[in-house]
C-alpha cells in the first residue's frame, strides 16, 4: 500500500478567534519530488503568531492561504528523496513545508541545519526565525546601547525572551511585560531581567514607572492595543520602538483606537515595523552570533511542544491565547 500524506487545510477564515473548525485535516498520496526537487518527511513544526494574519483575506506582506490549502509553517525533518544534488537522504533541513507530515519543495527552498551544532528544533525558535527576528530588530531597528533601558512585550516568548537576553548582553536594563506570575518568574529568574511586569495584574502604567525610573530608551513590541498605548506614556525622547507584532489585535474585529500617538511627535520616537525577512541575505550572521552566546551560555531557550499533527489547531489557539512557555512546537515523528 502506497504511503499516505497527512495534511491540515484552512477550511474557514476565522471571525475574531481562531477556532478548530477553521481547519480541516485530510489524506492525500504521498508527493514525489520532481527535478529540481526534494521530498521532506517534516520532523518539527513551527507555531508563530504570524499565521493568524496569514488566515485573514487582507493585504499583507506576504498573500494569505486560500481556502483548502495547507497551512503555512516553518518545519525541520529529513531528506527521503532527492532530485537535486544539494541535498541526498537523510540530510536534516529546514523547510516551508506547513503542517503536513511530508512535502516536496524546490531545493532552493531548503536549508541543511548543522544537528551537531545544536538540536533540530533551534532552527525553528532561538536559530531560526524568532532569535533572528530578536537580533535584527534590536542591531538594526533599536539599537540599543549600555545603560540604556529596555522593554519587550510577550517576554516569555520565542521573539522577547531572546530580545531581553540579548539587551542584557550590551549592558541594558531589561524589562520583560508577560501575562501571570509563572512567566515572570521565569523571565526575571531564569532569564535574568531585571524586572518583569505581570499585565494581568492591573496598572500596567504604574509598574511601568517603578520598574524603569528612568523611563524607556528601547521598546520591542509584540502585543501591540492597549499595551503599546501605555508604553508611549514612559518612552524618552528619541527612543526607539521596533514593531514587531500586535497579537492583541490579531483576533479582533475592529481595529484597537490608539489615544497617545501625540508621544510619538513630543518624544521624537523613531517607531519602525520589521520583518525579518528583509534582512534574508545576512541570516547567516545571525546565526553565527546567536550560536556563540548560546554555546557560551548567555541564552537560555525553552520550549512548549503538542503532540501530533492533528493538536496543531489546538497548539496554535493556546500560543494566540499566551499559553506558551518560549517557542511553541508541534512534535510530527
């Protein structure tokens, strides 16, 4: 018997939460790669709060997934076919495969990832997408310099938790914002900020003040609403903010109305949005940083992993709702 794909498609747009209606899982023959091609058994897949707006009919950067499609991801796994001389069985790659158990990909899609160096899911958390994203933003966007003062929202994520340990490493006061104590303490203990700020225990603002008294040189926002409303009330002049995200926003059904922009112009803040695909040419670079400071042990990762193909719908509402501890992974082999 033939061996058999297994794949979720988007089945619905979703009208403010994501829901496990919007998908739908299916089985189709197993793909056969073409020149030019190779055939991936997905090991890992990434879960990234960018897929809500991937699910959204709107302009983006990027066109959204069609209805009936697979759904968009970053996954590792092993080579079993190949049609192009880059790549031979068994190769580890990392791939935009999506969430199925295989795929076959143009070769020049697909990037070997060193297992030696560092285990396969670090290509899709702190070597791969999010800890670029946290390096790129920071160097070229916040540029933040020893003792200056740092916050970043979701700071028990896969994108904040590096961008604190890395403002850190220049000599920043860190300031981490997560929602509930046990991320807090995970983010002030374990990562070593600062300080951290629980957001689900009320006046954002006031701790805000207490935890940087000298106000905020750098901001690396990644929730976005009220919550980048209340930093504008303690950013400095001619700080910097990197927008990165705006997950409190993602699942709703009207646009959040913003009431401090006027900081903007009285603080001459430079606000810019990143994505980290703009520096593609120069991963490398970052890579080869990132894995120095994790090898020398100035970062520490964490990860959330389900189980199986099948939780991913359930994976990706929980890291939408802030259930995730660092990087959210779905575990497919």
């Amino acid at each position: 018997m033939a061996r058999m794909n297994r794949q979720v498609l988007l089945a619905s747009r979703p009208r403010g939460w994501v829901v496990e209606d919007n998908f739908r899982i299916v089985e189709t023959p197993l793909p056969a790669p073409s020149p030019g091609e190779v055939l991936v058994k997905n090991e890992w897949l990434s879960l990234d709060p960018y897929m809500r707006g991937r699910m959204n009919d709107a302009k983006s950067y990027v066109p959204p997934v069609q209805i009936g499609e697979v759904m968009v991801g970053q996954t590792v796994g092993e080579v079993l076919e190949s049609q192009d001389p880059a790549f031979k069985p068994g190769d580890k790659v990392l791939s935009p495969l999506g969430w199925q158990l295989y795929g076959s990909a143009k070769a020049k899609l697909l990037r070997k990832i060193d297992i030696a160096r560092a285990p396969a899911t670090y290509y899709l958390g702190v070597l791969g997408m999010p800890g670029m994203t946290a390096w790129f933003g920071l160097s070229e966007i916040g540029k933040p310099k020893a003792g200056e003062t740092l916050v970043v929202s979701a700071a028990s994520g896969a994108v904040g938790s590096v961008v604190g340990q890395l403002a850190k490493i220049v000599g920043c006061r860190a300031v981490g914002i997560a929602g509930g104590k046990a991320k807090c303490d995970y983010v002030a203990g374990e990562l070593g900020f600062d300080a951290c700020i629980d957001y689900k225990a009320g006046d954002v603002a006031e701790r805000l003040r207490e935890a940087c008294p000298n106000g905020v040189d750098v901001h690396f926002e990644n929730v976005g609403g009220a919550l980048l409303d209340t930093m504008l009330t303690v950013m400095n002049r001619f700080s910097r903010i990197v927008i990165c995200g705006f997950v409190a926003e993602y699942n709703a059904t009207e646009p959040y109305g913003y009431k401090r922009l006027r900081s903007i112009l009285v603080n001459r803040i430079r606000m810019q949005g990143m994505l980290v695909f703009d520096w593609e040419e120069r991963y490398g670079e970052a890579i080869e940083a990132l894995a120095k400071h994790l090898a020398a042990g100035k970062l520490k990762y964490r990860e959330s992993i389900v189980e199986g193909l099948d939780n991913a719908p359930k994976g990706l509402i929980g890291l939408l709702k802030g259930e995730n501890f660092g990087k959210q992974l779905v575990k497919l082999a």
